[in-house]
C-alpha cells in the first residue's frame, strides 16, 4: 500500500538536492517553517500542496505513486 512511501522525506530530500531552504520553500508556500517541517514528517500530503510543491520544485512527486503502483502491479 501506498503509505510506505514517505513523501515529506522525499520532499525534503529534493529540497536539500536543489541547495533551497526551508524558509524559501515557507515562503513560496505563504505559510511557516513549522508547517513545512510537518510536511517532512507526513507519509501523505493534500494533492494541492504536493501540486504546488511539485511546480515550486520542478518536480514530478505524484510519479513517486505511479512507481510504486507499477512496480507493485508487475508482481
């Protein structure tokens, strides 16, 4: 099942990639660090935020689904 994919790790992991902050990424958002930090510990995230996150970072992360939805079928 799709809750052994950590997306706010991932998140987190192509933030630090990319050399950006948190504050940056607070900012872009209109919300806090707090929030943000929560986000990295979230398995799951609103579609809307990880749309926003996703054109923010120029990354696909709703391909991380479709992966393991693939991978998961070929079995």
């Amino acid at each position: 099942m799709a809750e052994f994919i950590h997306i706010g790790q991932i998140i987190q992991a192509e933030l630090r990639r990319q050399g950006r902050t948190v504050a940056w990424l607070a900012q872009q958002l209109n919300t806090s660090r707090m929030t943000c930090y929560r986000l990295f510990h979230s398995y799951s995230i609103d579609t809307q935020v990880l749309f926003q996150i996703s054109w923010l970072l120029g990354r696909d992360f709703f391909t991380e689904y479709s992966i393991f939805l693939t991978h998961r079928n070929s079995m």
